[in-house]
C-alpha cells in the first residue's frame, strides 16, 4: 500500500494515476494544509503502508513557521508510523540552506525526514511546465507574457508533472536500497519560446514584457499575491536569476514530456 499526498494537484494527482496503472494499491491522502498538519491524522494515513509520497504545499499565511509546522508534522507522522520508505518531492536548490526563498522549506524537510530513519527518495525538480498556468490570464485577456528575469532568452530546464510522478511511482514501487536524491533532468525553452508556443496554441502572438529585479515586488503585489508570498517569491525569483538553484545530487532522472503536450492538456482542462 502506498499513501499519497497531494492528490487534488498536478505532482500528486500524476503519481497516484500512474501507480493506477501499474496496479499497485494506494491510499489518498488530502492535501488540505489542516490534514498535513494533523500529525495523529497523517501517522494513521501511513500506518501499514510499504512507502508514501509527500509533499509540501504553499499555504496561507506563507510564514516559514507556518510551513515549518506543516513539515515538523510530515516528519512526526513517517516517525511515528514507522515508514520504511518516503518519496520527496522537493527541488534544486534544496541543497541549499537559505538564499531560496520557499525551497529553503525543503531543505529543512528533507534533512527532518533522513532524521526519522526512513529510506528517503528526494526528488528534486526544476521549473514545472505548468507553471505557465500562472501567466494565462495576463495572455489570454491582454496578450502580454510577463517574464520576471533580465531575459527572456535564456534556455530554462521546465519538467512537466506527469514525468514527476512516474518518476515517483518508479521510486515507490522499486525503492533504494538507502537514502538518495533524484534529480531530475528536463527540456529547455527559454521564456520567448514557452510564449510562442502558448500563443500558437491560443491563436495570437503574444508580446513578451521583461520585469526587472527591481519591479518583481510590485507587480506580484499589483496581482494580488499577499505581501509576505510576494516577497517570497521575489527570493525564489532572485535565487534563478543568480544561477543558485543547480541539479545536485546522487543520480539524474531525464524527462522527456515537450512543452507543446503539457500546453495541450492544460489548455484543453
């Protein structure tokens, strides 16, 4: 049996259908932060089970306590339950210890879980291509794709979440023999590229606005992002920008998912 959290979103939902398929047993676990947060829940959720995938959600408040609290109780509940073996999904830049933005989370809940005494499988991802899902609006109202960088020219590794889970199912289905970190490799496209290939898709060419450093904050607060997600993010953005977030760790997985095919599917929902 394998526990599987963050079923309703794009990693989760991929690694419980793949899982589906290759006919192996599995238990949904939500992903509402209240149900992550519950340890007594969740050491039930992986009571008996041979390995389970979780992750860690970006939840209101966006403070790092809170975060810290939602991966204080992952830890506690793989303890408690005793689970031989834990699927992280984590990301470059997880290496790291600050500097990241919301990856540093991951770096704390990835050294938490090697502390427990399970087999750890931390996958670490580059930039999903999903993330396109967060400009749509901005495209398809007034046909503007923001790039928050100097360039929009600069070939980005962009995995798409199907990979990520059949590399999850892979890893839950065939564990290690010890504690490692997955990293995974993907298809580059720069920015300019993602958006002629979106505005192909939608029927219109789109124009390509560059946002320097400088005006990050301001144009993630002008979307309505809160103001302490916002700052995170510009972190995160700055940590790109800056060449932190590198594929480091103890063997590589490549994915091979085009961009074009995530568009269709994303598109089509």
């Amino acid at each position: 049996m394998y526990a599987i959290t963050g079923v309703t979103g794009h990693v989760g939902g991929a690694t419980i259908r793949a899982l589906r398929e290759k006919g192996a047993p599995v238990r949904s676990v939500s992903r509402r932060e209240a149900d992550l947060a519950d340890t007594a829940a969740l050491t039930k959720a992986f009571d008996g089970c041979d390995g389970a995938f979780v992750l860690l959600p970006t939840v209101p408040p966006f403070t790092g306590a809170a975060h810290r609290e939602i991966a204080g109780s992952i830890v506690a509940a793989v303890r408690d339950s005793g689970l031989p073996h834990t699927v992280l999904l984590s990301s470059w830049g997880a290496d790291l210890a600050g500097g990241t933005g919301p990856i540093r989370w991951l770096h704390e809940l990835e050294n938490g879980l090697r502390d427990t005494g399970t087999t750890l499988t931390a996958i670490r991802s580059p930039h999903f291509q999903e993330k396109v899902e967060t400009v749509l609006e901005a495209a398809t109202g007034v046909g503007v794709y923001p790039v928050f960088g100097a360039s929009a020219d600069v070939p980005i590794p962009m995995v798409a979440t199907r990979d990520i889970g059949a590399v999850a199912a892979r890893a839950l289905t065939g564990p290690p023999a010890s504690s490692e970190i997955v990293v995974l490799e993907a298809p580059e496209y720069t920015e300019r590229q993602v958006a002629e290939a979106l505005g192909e898709r939608l029927g219109k060419q789109l124009q390509v606005v560059t946002i320097p450093r400088e005006g990050w904050l301001g144009a993630l607060t002008a979307a309505a992002v809160p103001p302490v997600l916002a700052a995170e993010l510009v972190a995160l953005h700055e940590a790109a920008e800056d060449g932190l977030l590198q594929p480091r760790g103890d063997r590589t997985v490549r994915c091979a998912t085009e961009i074009t095919e995530t568009l269709r599917t994303v598109l089509g929902a």
